[in-house]
C-alpha cells in the first residue's frame, strides 16, 4: 500500500521538453518490455496534474491507437487544477485542487490494499513529499538529454537520503532506478 510516483526522465532531469512533448521519449523503449505492467497491475488509484491530463486530452488518438481506448486507465483517476477542463469519455476521473492530503486520504480508500501513482508532474510529486505521503520514487532514466523542461522532482531533498533499492537495465536505452523515501 505505498503512495509511488512512477515516470520517466532525460539524464538530466526533465520529464517532458518546456513545450510538453513527450516526443523523445517513445524510441528509448517499450512499454510492455519495462516494469510498467507489473507495476500497473498494483495500482489503486491515480493523480496527475493539469499539464499531464492535458497531455492526454491532446494525444488522445494516438493512445486510443496503442491502448484501444482514448483513456487507458481503469482506476479511479484525480486531477489536480484550478480550471474547467474537460472529461474524458470513459474515464472515471474526478478534478480536484488545493492540498494534497484531503485528496490523498480519498484515493487511499479507492485504492485499498493497492498502491497509489502519483503520474505527474514533478511539482505535484513533490507536494505529496512535502506532505509525508511520498513512500516510492520510480524513475526510468532514459540515455537522452533535453537541456531543458520539465523537472522531474523540483524539490531538495538532501538529509535524509532517498534510499536508492534497485537499479535495473533495460538495453542501452533506459535505466530504472528505484528509492525510498527515507
Ligand atoms: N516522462 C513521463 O513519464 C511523464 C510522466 C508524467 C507527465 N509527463 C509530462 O510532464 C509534463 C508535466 O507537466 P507539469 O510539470 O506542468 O506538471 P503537471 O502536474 O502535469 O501540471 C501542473 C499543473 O497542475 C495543476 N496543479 C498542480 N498542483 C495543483 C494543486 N495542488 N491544486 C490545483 N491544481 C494543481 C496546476 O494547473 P492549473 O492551475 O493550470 O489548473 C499546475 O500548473 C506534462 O507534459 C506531462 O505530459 C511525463
């Protein structure tokens, strides 16, 4: 039952390029050959930001495509924002703003015995830390460097540790490393 933030990232620590592609990162590897199915499969429920939702709102043919649905996802999703945005057909999402541990104690209850993923962004990831409620960070470091964009997890973490836990390789084209929030 751990509250995991599960992404992938350049070597130098963007999540997506300032303009949200995620363009760089579809040749790095696949999916089905990562951890990603047998961490899904433990799931419970989902957040992810604005940015991240609309990512999906924009690019919804192309995961319709690979996933057969526009939404992939059948757990119980919130969205962080401020605004109106709007729904995905079939998507059982709920919007949501303002501190994270109301919304937390929420989707620790979907969830039950399941793990909670914290999609993205690294802002919203790091407000989970902020709060104690980050147990997991799961980083897929792809052998690519974006210069600049988005932070991966803009936060300082310098005392205690992340608790790095397993390193595991995936071709020349991606390294998972796994830490626990010490
Ligand atoms: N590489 C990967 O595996 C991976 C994984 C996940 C995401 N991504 C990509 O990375 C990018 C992330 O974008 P991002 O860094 O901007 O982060 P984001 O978390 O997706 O979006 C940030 C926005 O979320 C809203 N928000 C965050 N916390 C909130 C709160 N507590 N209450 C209300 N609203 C809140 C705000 O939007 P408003 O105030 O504007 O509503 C904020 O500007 C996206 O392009 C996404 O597609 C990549």
């Amino acid at each position: 039952m751990k509250t995991q933030y599960y992404t992938a990232s350049s070597l130098d620590g963007f999540i997506a390029t300032e303009d949200d592609s995620l363009e760089w990162l579809f040749s790095l590897g696949d999916l089905n050959d990562s951890s990603y199915p047998a961490f899904i499969a433990e799931v419970g429920a989902l957040a992810m930001g604005a940015s991240t939702y609309e990512w999906m709102l924009r690019n919804a043919d192309m995961v319709a495509a690979e996933t057969g649905s526009p939404w992939p996802y059948t757990q119980p999703t919130w969205i962080f924002t401020h605004r109106p945005l709007p729904a995905i057909e079939g998507a059982d999402i709920r919007f949501v703003h303002g501190d994270v541990r109301d919304v937390h104690a929420q989707m620790r209850t979907a969830a039950g015995a399941k793990n909670i993923w914290i999609v993205g962004g690294g802002d919203l990831a790091g407000q989970f830390h902020d709060a104690g409620l980050l147990d997991e960070l799961i980083i897929q470091i792809g052998s690519v460097t974006l210069g600049k964009g988005k932070q991966v997890f803009p936060r300082r973490v310098l005392s205690p540790t992340l608790r790095l836990t397993a390193v595991r390789q995936m071709g020349g084209g991606m390294v998972e490393l796994r830490y626990e929030v010490g």
